[in-house]
C-alpha cells in the first residue's frame, strides 16, 4: 500500500512499485474527473512531467502525496479562519 491507502500495482519484476501515476490514476485517487485531474496539472497546483512522443503526463507519486498535503493545510487555514470571523476575533472592538 502507498501513502494514500491504494495497493499499487509492482512493476514488471514486482519487486518495485511505480514512481509515477497516469491522470487517470490521480483522477481516481482524488475522486474527481479527469478534466479535473488535468486542469491541477496545467494550472501547476499539481505538479508533473510529460514524457513520450505524445507528451502524456505523469505525476510522481511523492507530488501527489504533497499536494494533498497542502490542501490538507489550506482546509485547516480557511477553517480557522472563518471560526475567527464567526467569533469576531480578527475584529477590532
């Protein structure tokens, strides 16, 4: 299992296991849609490589796990934040 939860296929010699995910895989592993998936990688929140002659992208797997790290952290940020306001801390008296 990877740090995400998901058994990850081994490679050929199934002694290793993959370094890299295809969208589809980080589209699944997120639940969202592969359109998704693509518009973290284009935008650069999500970073990734293209390899091949027709350039389809890869995400490592160790980016993955810190991309949902971060949101992991702006969630908790933007909580805290609104806990703030609904509090009126933040606000002058």
């Amino acid at each position: 299992m990877d740090n995400l939860g998901a058994a990850r296929p081994t490679c050929q010699t199934g002694q290793v296991p993959p370094r890299f995910y295809l969208l589809a895989d980080v589209a699944e592993l997120l639940n969202v849609s592969a359109v998704q998936a693509r518009a973290l990688v284009q935008s650069g929140e999500l970073p990734a490589i293209q390899v091949g002659g027709r350039g389809v992208w890869r995400i490592e797997a160790t980016e993955l796990e810190a991309y949902i790290q971060r949101m992991y952290e702006e969630t908790r940020t933007r909580i805290e934040e609104r806990k703030r306001a609904t509090s009126g801390e933040g606000h002058p008296s």
